[in-house]
C-alpha cells in the first residue's frame, strides 16, 4: 500500500464517526494575491476602506512580520499547501507542478475527518510528463474556480471549474467565490472541514465592478482619467473586503465562527509588473517595505495577516514574532488533534502556542531562494530573529528588519559574527536542494 492509498484508508476508517463531532475545530484562509503589506486598514492605509479585515484584525492578532515562502505564485501557494521550502518540494518557479507525492494540508488533515475545499485560484505548472495535478487528486474534496495562472487573471470570467467540469459563470470573480464558500460552510456545518479560499485580487487584471470604481474614480491622479487605473485598483481591494466579509458573516449565521480558525495572508507582495499599469507603484501598496514581488526584499515577502480564533487567539493584539508560511501545515494539524508525520518532511514549526500567546516564538532560522533564470535576480535569505542577510547576485546584505524594516542600513560591518553565522547557515541549506 502506497502512502497516498495509507491515507485514504485512515480516512474511510475515520471520517464518519468524526463528522459527527462538532468540537473539531474548523480551519478557513482566506488568501489574497499579489498583496501588498501596506494595502490594508490595519496596517495603516487611509486611501480606501477595508472594514471587515480591520474588524477580523481587531478580533484576532496581527502578525507584522508574516513571510510568505516565495514571492512568486506557485511556489509561495505550494509551500503553504505542504509546509515545506520551495528547495525541497521542487516548485522553484510558476513552471513546475506540484509532485503528487507531496503531502498538503487536505490530505494531511483527511485522517482526522475532515472535509476540504479549494474554492478559487489552483495555481499549477506542468509536471515531467506533460500533464497537470489536479486538486482533487491532492486530497481535497471539493473545488470551484480557475485552474491555470493565465485565467486567473480574468475578474470577470465567462467560465470556472467546479471539480473537473469547466461550467459557464457570470459575476465578479471574488463575489463568485465567496458565494461558493458560502455554500460549502452551509452545507457542511456539521463536520470539520478545512477551506482554503484562494482569492485573485488585487492580481492584474487591474478592474472591478463599476459600483465601486465610482467610490474612487476622482480620488487618485490617473495616467489617463479615461482609464482609472489607481481608482479600480482601490475598487478591487474594496471588493475583495467585502466579499471576505460576506465569508465571515456565514460563519456567524452558520454558528460557525467560534470553533473556525481563521487565516488572512497573501502569496507575495505587490507587483511593479506591466499587467499591473502601475496601481501598486502609485499607492505604494509595500510601504514601508522596500521591493516588490519578484524579490526577497521586504516587499516582496512580508505579507498583510490576521489569525482569529475567538477565546484561544488573543483579540486587538500585534505581533512582531516572525511567522512563515511553511508554518501553517503544522499548525492547522495541530489545531485538528494531529501531527505531521516525519516522512513529510515538513520544514515549518508547529506555531499554535505562539498563535494563542502561550509561547514566544522559538529561535531559529527562516531561509528563501529565488532564482528565476537571470542571474541579476537570483537572491537568497536568511533570517534569524531581527537579522536578515541577502543575498543579491552574489552580493551580501545584512539588515535589523525591526529596527530598519526599509532595509536602507547594511550592518555587515557592525555584525560580522552574525553575518557569518548566517551565511554559513544559509550555505548549508541551499545544499539540501532536491
């Protein structure tokens, strides 16, 4: 019996008495896409509203230094999805599927009776042989949404994929999702179950419903008032925030929301790109951070994040504790009673105790890698604490990312026992390459 088959055996054993139980704690993210940290009321924006992520924020802990793994979709998506670094599950750029053989969050947590959905954007590569990985065939039991980068792209899309079927749609692309989720929490509020609602905005194409567009059209300097570019990027947060808020307010209706452990983030930073018309530049969507997706600057990986889990995550509190997405596998498995097992290989930590503010954060040290075939762009990173050491282009950088989260101050010369330390730590993980 194959590891994939073992699970689907443990799940049939397991899944009808469990679904009975309605103290399993029940695990949502709702993901963002191409985010930038400074684009949300809770961490400052005054340009636009977001009223049901700052009301989720003051009834949970924001983490002001929560890195994703990549700043780049696929493997930043794939290391949440397994809680591995992008070195060992092999999906180093968006070109690459995620292996079958990796073990995600839905099948890790199948065993313990839960019901998993993917309700959005799947963002996949290609595998060796040509074909693709399916979400179904990675332990989830439902999706609904797009299933290639290219059509993630289209906030008014004509067609979405409910499981394998490709069926015609007609909307807004987060109001069809959060319609979807609404539907999954209806119809399984009985049972565990884990959602992941990956959202595609603010992810060019730059464009919203005009109803909101009309709340800022006016309120920005545009290129080409024709076209409001910065009034439709606003308008796309505007939407995303209520159609998250739609989500939560199902889990109130539904009885959900005091045993659902809630995660906000995003897959990487905001993007400078072309598709983007220069939204993000305009709103400077990173501040105070310096880069953008694309770079392990601060930019392009600390992300926007929010952790609710009324009466166990402490409410209206920051943290400054550093938090990676490899994090969330363990987590979330903690959270429904269980643990990875060691033949996952997980590289994140089990960060539950210091969610719900029994723990500080342990010491260790956080890596990234970034090398996307042009050398002027291959970065790597380490972090231990407040001390970050980049690595551009064979060039090193150390920064004290609290004190100096714009990374304006290399102090390689002040720590040269740290920037040692670092470089010989991260020296030896880019050895541990699969």
């Amino acid at each position: 019996m194959n590891r994939r088959e073992a699970l689907r055996a443990m799940a049939g054993g397991l899944t009808a008495p469990l679904a009975a139980q309605s103290n399993k704690t029940n695990l949502l993210i709702l993901f963002a896409d191409d985010m930038g940290w400074g684009d949300v009321g809770f961490n400052g924006r005054k340009d636009w509203a977001t009223p049901n992520l700052d009301r989720l924020a003051s009834q949970g802990t924001v983490f002001d230094r929560w890195y994703t793994a990549f700043p780049v979709c696929a493997p930043s998506r794939a290391s949440l999805l397994t809680g591995r670094y992008t070195l060992h599950h092999g999906v180093r750029n968006n070109g690459p599927d995620l292996d079958a053989s990796e073990t995600t969050i839905a099948e890790a947590l199948k065993p313990h009776g839960y019901k998993s959905a993917l309700i959005g954007k799947w963002h996949r590569g290609k595998r060796a042989d040509g074909g693709y990985t399916h979400p179904l065939e990675q332990g989830f039991d439902y999706t609904y949404g797009y299933l290639d980068a290219i059509h993630a792209w289209e906030h008014f899309p004509k067609t979405l994929f409910r499981g394998r079927d490709e069926v015609p749609v007609k909307g807004y692309s987060s109001d069809l999702l959060a319609d979807e989720a609404i539907q999954f929490l209806k119809q399984n509020r009985t049972n565990p179950f884990f959602l992941y609602v990956p959202f595609i905005e603010p992810h060019f194409h730059v464009e919203a419903p005009e109803e909101d567009v009309a709340l800022y059209r006016g309120k920005f300097k545009e290129k080409d008032p024709s076209q409001p570019t910065n009034a439709r990027y606003a308008a796309m947060i505007h939407r995303l925030d209520k159609s998250i808020g739609r989500i939560l307010k199902s889990l109130d209706e539904q009885g959900l929301a005091q045993n659902t452990l809630v995660l906000f983030t995003s897959d990487n930073g905001a993007t400078f790109e072309t598709g983007n018309k220069g939204a993000s530049n305009f709103h400077d969507s990173n501040r105070p951070h310096r880069g953008q997706k694309r770079s392990l600057e601060e930019g392009g990986i600390r992300e926007p994040a929010i952790v609710r889990w009324p009466g166990r995550v402490p409410a209206g509190k920051r943290s400054g504790a550093p938090m990676h997405n490899i994090d969330i596998l363990p987590s979330f498995l903690a959270a429904a009673g269980g643990r990875p097992d060691p033949a996952w290989k997980v590289d994140g930590d089990n960060m539950l105790d210091v969610w719900t503010g029994k723990a500080p954060a342990p010491d260790r040290t956080l890596f990234w890698e970034m090398d996307l075939g042009n050398e002027n762009w291959k970065m790597h990173a380490a972090m231990r604490g407040d001390f970050k050491l980049l690595e551009v282009g064979g060039n090193r950088f150390l920064y004290n990312v609290r004190t100096d989260p714009e990374e304006r101050r290399t102090l390689g010369a002040e720590y040269p026992e740290v920037m040692k330390q670092l470089r010989g730590e991260l020296d030896a993980w880019l050895k541990t390459a699969r």
